[in-house]
C-alpha cells in the first residue's frame, strides 16, 4: 500500500490501493509536468484529452465562455446557445435517428438514463450488460459490471439486470424472453483490456434488438471521438445503435456525458416530465471545451488521417519490438491500446518502472490485470510515440530477463 500516506494527510481518499501519486503542476499537449519531471502522457486522462491538454482552441473558448456566463439554470429550461451549437454539431455528425441529445455530467450518469430510458420507452424491465463490461460508478452502472469482488457488500444491486457473453450472441438469445428492455454493450470493451466486438456479433445484436423491440444502447465514452479510430466506433461496425451514450472526450477535458437517440425514443422522459432532470449536466463551460475540441478533430483531419496514421504507428512498432516474445498479446483499435504480459506482477513491474524510471505515462486496466494500456492522445508526434512505444518494449524485455 504505498503512497497512501500522503492522501491521507491531505484528507483525501483514493480507492486505487496503489495511487501513482504522479504530482501534477501543469498538463500542456503531450506532456504533464510536475515534481521537477516531465512525463509523455499516453493515457490521456482515461480516454479524456483526445486532443491533449490545453489546446490553444479550447482554452480560448473556455475562456470566451466564462466571459459571458457559467453556470445559470438546470439543463433544459434556460436557451444556452452554447450547448444548441453542439448538440446541432453532433447530430449533424450522427445517422437522422440519431437526432435527439440529452446532456449530463458524466457517463454514468448518461448510461443510468439510457436505463430509465429503455424501460419507459418499452414498457419492459429487463437490461442485459455483457461480462467484463465497465460502464460507470453509479448504481444502475455499476450494476452492469459482472465482477463480483467489486460490487461485493453494496447488494443489493438495481434488479432485472443479466449478464450475457460479449461476442456470443446466443448467451442474449437465452435471455430474451420479451420482457427486455436494453442491451447495453461497448463496441471495444475498455477496461476488459481492449475487446473488440466480433462484426458479426454486432449485427446480430442489432437484427436480434429490432426482432424483440429491444432497445440497443451503445456505450462510446471511451472509444467516441477518435479514440477507437473512427469518430465513433459504431461507423467502423455499420450497426447504429438506437441509443449513443458519450463522455469522457466529449467533455474536451471538462465534465460532460450524453445519452443521444430519436426525438421519439427520448420524448418520453417528458412523459410525465422530469425523466431525466440535472443541475450541472450540460455545463455551459464543458459544452464550449467539447465543441472547441470536436471542431479541431474535425479541422485538422485528425479523425480522417491522424488518428489512422498513429495507429499503424503503434501497431507496426509495438508487433516488430515484441513479435518474439512468448505470450505477449497486442490488441489496438485505433488509437486505444493495450500490451497483455503473462502476468500480473510482470505488468506491475513494468507499469511502475515506465512511470518512475522513463517518465511516461501508462496504466492499468480495471478488469484485465496483465494488461498495459496506451491511449495516447491524438495530437503525439509519430517519433514521439515510436520512442515510448520501444522504451516500453524494452521494460518489458528487462522485466523478463530478470
Ligand atoms: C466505457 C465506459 N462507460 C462509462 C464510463 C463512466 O463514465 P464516467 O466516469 O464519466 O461516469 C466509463 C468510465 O471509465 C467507461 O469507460
């Protein structure tokens, strides 16, 4: 348990039994600094800072906000122009039946609603969630993770909800006995260590949603905005999910979540009114950091040629430096990557001599603890990110051949 003096000095409380306790004092593009160091961040917040930290655009139109105004009214009485312009963007970006956003302050929040959502929409109550799914901290989210060690002593969970197999399509086909109302899935499971759905097991789900009148909620907060190599993953697959769920990215590195679906879908939730009500969801300050960040995606071809291009990157230097070492496995899908030892306590190792000893940022995952994970931001350099990719390579080595 180390380090956790030092929180506890402060007052604080980390959950993480073993805190990086990596002292931040200013975060700018690719870099965080602090403690005298300077640290290449390839994990970019979790998943957060797709365009890195304090881009040029979105301080200036952070600042531009607050200027005129923060926080004023609960999200949906006020006109805030600010969060029209994105939710306009955004659905411009979106299939037609796609057309409808509601904003919140995070993904929890965001997948808690697609729950109260799809039970009111359907009139049914059942959800299905896949196993090693992450999906947030709330109740009905952290319900739809299958791991019992950590939700052990909170019971009990939010009931109706079941666990199926990702990328087995007969698992849902058992449990669906008409009386189900979501199916919540990641197109790449994040925290199982970069699990990428089977195609197939996709479109499966959409004909098998469409035939029970089922509602397909797809969660993006990790792999939206660029982050799995298109600007959201469910282009790559073709299946347009009924339901978008977006955080993390969305936010351009402040607080923000979205659930989006059809005007039809969502009006219910003003059926009795007050569906889904929130106090700081849709933050006028966060709106302004999100749009400013979609824009750059957008402007500077990071989506359409970056973002491919660091991808090959990372595949062609991670395959090369680690193809002749037995049981490593590499899963990337654009820019969302992990490196999968043997074993836990080799990744511990090699987690923590990357950070303290190289000064570049990696991390664990939730649900796959051989693994590393890298989620550069989409703004590194391509010498940038093949030197950190071989200097993790070589931990490893070193970490083997000890
Ligand atoms: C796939 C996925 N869904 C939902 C969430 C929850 O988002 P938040 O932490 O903003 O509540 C996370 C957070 O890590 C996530 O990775």
């Amino acid at each position: 348990m180390r380090g956790l003096d030092v929180w506890e000095r402060s007052g604080l409380l980390p959950t993480s039994p073993y805190p990086l306790n990596v002292l931040v004092e200013r975060a700018e593009g690719v870099f965080i600094y602090g403690g005298g160091k300077k640290y290449l961040d390839l994990i970019s917040g979790i998943a957060v800072n797709i365009i890195g930290h304090r881009h040029p655009r979105v301080v200036e139109a952070i600042k531009k906000q607050v200027d005129r105004y923060d926080h004023v009214m609960v999200y949906g009485d006020f006109i805030l122009d600010v969060q029209m312009e994105y939710a306009k963007l955004l659905t411009s970006l979106l299939p037609p039946s796609l057309n409808t956003v509601f904003f919140t302050n995070s993904g929890s929040e965001a997948i808690d609603a697609t729950i109260k959502l799809s039970r009111r929409f359907t009139g049914k109550k059942k959800v299905i969630a896949f196993k090693n799914a992450y999906h947030g901290s709330t109740f009905g989210a952290w319900t739809l993770a299958s791991h019992s060690d950590i939700v052990k002593g909170m019971e009990p969970l939010l009931s109706e909800v079941y666990h199926a197999e990702f990328n087995d399509i007969e698992s849902v086909e058992r449990l669906m006995d008409g009386d189900v109302a979501s199916v919540i899935v990641e197109p790449v499971q994040g925290e199982a260590g970069v699990v990428p759905a089977k195609p197939e097991f996709l479109m499966q789900l959409r004909r098998l949603c469409d035939e029970q009148g089922v509602l397909l909620v797809f969660d993006e907060v990790q792999t939206g905005f660029g982050r799995s190599g298109s600007l959201f993953a469910f282009e790559k697959y073709e299946v347009v999910p009924d339901v978008l769920v977006l955080a993390k990215a969305l936010g351009g590195g402040f607080p923000l979540g979205a659930f989006i679906s059809s005007r039809k879908i969502m009006s219910v939730l003003m059926d009795p009114p007050f569906g889904h009500i929130t106090t700081y969801g849709g933050h006028p300050v966060s709106c302004a950091a999100g749009l400013a960040t979609l824009k750059v995606l957008i402007d500077e071809d990071i989506i359409s040629e970056r973002i491919p291009q660091l991808e090959t990157v990372m595949k062609n230097t991670l395959f090369r430096a680690l193809s002749n070492i037995p049981d490593v496995k590499i899963s990337i899908e654009g820019i969302m990557g992990a490196i999968h030892l043997p074993d836990a306590s080799l990744t511990d190792r090699v987690i923590r001599k990357v950070i303290e000893k190289h000064n570049i940022i990696v991390d664990w995952f939730l649900f796959a603890e051989t693994g590393i994970r890298i989620y550069p931001p989409a703004i590194i350099e391509d010498d940038q990110l093949e030197y950190a990719l071989l200097t993790i390579a070589n931990v490893i080595k070193e970490e083997i051949a000890r």
